[in-house]
C-alpha cells in the first residue's frame, strides 16, 4: 500500500478475534473539510420545511427496516451484538426517525406568549452543526438517539464515532444520503484513538460547531466537557452508570430475577441504563439469588452471527479484562462468587454470565460501574436501608423498584436521585421520553421533545406596529 496509506483504524471481531475492516485515518485537511461540508449543507437545509425533513426521515425508517439484517450482522461483526439484539436495535432506530417525523413540527412550533406587544412568541430555530462523539456498545441506537431529533430540528450532524466500529458509521452515513438527505449533512470523521482528543478539541471550537453531544465514560464526558467550556459550547453529556434495583418483601421474585438478569445479559452486560446494583431486601434476599443465578444461566453463548446465540462476546478484550479484575478485587474484598467469575480459555472475547453476592460499598462491583454481564447482589435489612444503599452512588442515570404496592414503588423512587426511576420494570430509553443523567451520569437529555430542544435556539420575537404618524 503506498505511503500515506497505511490504515491506523481498526475494526476487529470479538468473536475469532479477526480483523474485519480497516481504514486510514482522515488528516486534519481532511477533518476540516468534513466540517466545512456539513456547515455548507446546514445552509440550505436549516431552511427547509419540517414537511421535507419528516419526508427523508419516514424514508430512512424505510430503509433502515429493509436491511435490518446485514444491519445487525454488521454490528455482530464489529462488536459482538447478537443478531437477534441487533435487529432490535435497528428496529428502534427506524422508530425514532418516525417519531421526529410525525411530531417535530408540533415540537417546534411557534410559542405565543402575551405582552404588551403587537405579536410576541419563542421560536425554536436550528442551532448549527452538532457534533456528536459516540461509543459503540449501541453502534446505531446512540447516534440515531441524537441524530434524528437533530436533523429533524433543521440542524447538521458531525460524528466521530468509536474506532472499533468504522463500519457502522461508514453504513450509517450512506443510509443518511440514499434517504435524500443533503449531501455532507451527516458527516463523519474516522481517526484512531490517539487522535480522538486532539480532532475533538479542534472540531469543538470550529466556528461551524455550534454544540456536542457525547455518551461515553465520565472521564470522556470530563475532558468533552472542559473542551466545550472553553469554546462556550452547549453541551450534552450522557455518562453511564451504576443503576440499583431496589427488591422489596412484596415483590414478584420471579418477575424481578428474570428482569435483573436481562438486564445485566443483553449487549453482553454492555449497558449504560442496565440495573447493575441488585438491593434486596433480607426476607427474601437468599430466594432471590437463588432465582437470579438460574435465570443468568438461561442464555446460549455462541457466534452472535447466529440466530440461537443470546449471548454474545465483549466488544473488546481490554473490556474483558477490566471487568474480570473489578469481579476479582471485589471478590477479594468480601464478596461471595455464586456463579461465573472464570476467564474462558476458548477463543472470542467472552465473559461467563457472573453473580456476586455479599456486595457492600467500597467494593468495585457497588462503586464502580460493571460493564459486563456481572450482576453484584447487596444485602438491605428493610426498605429504609434499600434506598440509603442504593443512593450511596457517584452515579445517577436510572434505578428501578419491585414490589407488589405501585403506590410505594412510585413514592420510593420519587426519593431516587436518577434520570429515570422504574417501577416493576427494568430501564430503558424509549422515543416519547426523555433520557439522561444527573450527577456523575451527566447532564441534559435526549429524546423526547425535550431531547429536540436541547439543540435549537430558543429565539425570542417582540414585534410592534410603527406608531401612526400625526
């Protein structure tokens, strides 16, 4: 390959460990005319009617339901989703689109407000480019979870996707231009991760960057954060966590073990919203882990380009091996190993499905966040001591209750510090809701209409009559 060729980004299959893409990295001149391309294409497109938007919108949904298949395949290639899981996800993402097709217009709206004026109302017009840094556990679901509300805003999307999944944002930029939408208004930069930094803090205070969005980990969100602070960026940051499940005396044990367990399972335990924390109460705490282990077993390991594997391999080995050490040093601390907890030596980046119980805080699986599929089970004398245990987290992104009394549920949860509080069910984001953090989970929100205002300018129109001339 000539000089200047040599590709530095790489995708690799968690489940031979095989290279299955590579690329080069795009240069500087390169960036900046990705940028200057999406600014040119915002031009014309912020002025477009919200008719035209919901029209390559209803499109992309189109589209994105035709090839739900070599979608997921794609993603179980890249990063070990399942199939199954992986047309899901792309299911979800053509409803998004559908859902900012359909009420966009009506979220954008001119707001009336009475004054003295002649006419006085709030706009809400399109803020810029948009720049959005993704990670790849949900390598569709996270970009469309911002894209389609921002698109259908009238805005421009830059994404700098994560490296191990090239191929997917490669795909998604295509789905975006065979949909219709302008050329260069959904663009993309590929860089290695050595580069990410320096490229982000340079797209950052690109004039034609007017806002950032990133999921990732807290220290990502911390240095996108000081970036877009000293660019006076508005900011979006959703940052993971440690979500609790808080089991109650009442609950349906059953109901609540299969939930933890799913939770904990899908993606491969890759899952920023997933219930990581499992608070349960005494009286039917050692019930519970009973059903919980068994449930955690009910999965089929295997090639996630399968259609019968439910679990899939990590994403990567270095993730592998950070949740291994997190499992053994709590296990070191005090916690009991029910299940799982053993490096395979077979080939792919698997993790057994583990449980620990005995969690206290303190230990890596109750302070840290466990990206893998590692259930931590903690202990609660009574409901009192289920809520102080379950609010002991840096974190606060979502939590979840079971219990046979709604009313409860709803008045414990309201007591929650989180994003999302769920009763007898486990969280997840949905179109119609608004998703987001608090704390060390981030701040701002997608989906949603409040999802859509995070990226408009909220302009404000005072308009009087000329006074007559006498």
């Amino acid at each position: 390959m000539a000089k200047g060729h040599i590709p530095d980004v790489f995708s690799v299959n968690p489940w031979d460990e095989e290279v299955v893409g590579a690329w080069r990295g795009q240069s500087r001149s390169e960036v900046m005319r990705t940028a200057g391309a999406c600014e040119a294409a915002f031009g014309s497109w912020r002025l477009s009617t919200h008719g035209k938007r919901a029209s390559r919108l209803k499109t992309l949904a189109d589209i994105l339901e035709d090839r739900r298949v070599p979608l997921a395949e794609l993603m179980a290639s890249e990063m070990g989703k399942p199939v199954g899981q992986g047309m899901a996800e792309v299911d979800k993402c053509a409803l998004v689109c559908r859902y900012y097709a359909e009420h966009g217009e009506n979220f954008l709206k001119d707001v009336p407000v009475a004054t003295e004026a002649s006419r006085c109302f709030v706009a809400n017009e399109p803020l810029g480019v948009i720049y959005g840094v993704m990670p790849w556990n949900f390598p569709f679901w996270q970009v469309f979870r911002f894209a389609a509300p921002a698109v259908a805003a009238g805005n421009g999307v830059l994404l700098k996707h994560s490296p191990n999944v090239t191929g997917c944002a490669i795909k998604i930029a295509g789905l975006f231009r065979e949909a219709g939408f302008p050329e260069g208004l959904f663009g993309i930069v590929v860089v290695p991760g050595h580069r990410a930094g320096p490229v982000s803090r340079e797209l950052i205070g690109h004039p034609a960057v007017r806002a950032v969005t990133l999921t990732g980990s807290s220290r990502a969100g911390r240095a996108v954060a000081r970036m877009a602070g000293g660019a006076l960026k508005k900011c979006v940051l959703e940052l993971g966590g440690s979500d609790p499940a808080v089991v109650l005396a009442d609950a349906d044990l059953e109901h609540a073990a299969k939930n933890a367990a799913h939770s904990r399972l899908i993606n491969a335990g890759q899952n920023c919203i997933a219930a990581k924390r499992m608070i349960v109460v005494k009286a039917v705490h050692q019930r519970f882990v009973e059903l919980l282990e068994a449930k955690m077993h009910g999965v089929v390991a295997g090639n996630p380009l399968d259609p019968a594997t439910t679990l899939g391999p990590m994403a990567r080995e270095d993730l592998r091996r950070a949740v291994h050490e997190q499992v053994t040093r709590s296990v070191a601390m005090g916690a009991k190993l029910v299940t799982g907890g053993v490096l395979p030596r077979s080939r792919g980046f698997f993790y057994p499905p583990t449980v620990l119980d005995g969690v206290t805080p303190g230990m890596p699986a109750a302070d840290e966040e466990t990206f893998g599929p590692v259930a931590a089970v903690m202990s609660a004398k009574d409901e009192t001591e289920a809520l102080e245990l379950a609010g002991r987290t840096t974190f606060g992104l979502g939590a979840s209750i079971y219990t046979g009394d709604t009313a409860k549920g709803e008045a414990m949860a309201r007591r929650i510090s989180a994003g999302a509080c769920f009763v007898n069910a486990f969280v997840r984001s949905d179109p119609r809701l608004p998703f987001g953090g608090v704390c060390g989970s981030g701040y701002g929100r997608e989906l949603g209409r409040h999802g859509m205002m995070e990226f408009v300018n909220l302009k404000s129109f005072w308009i009087e009559q000329q006074p007559e001339k006498g």
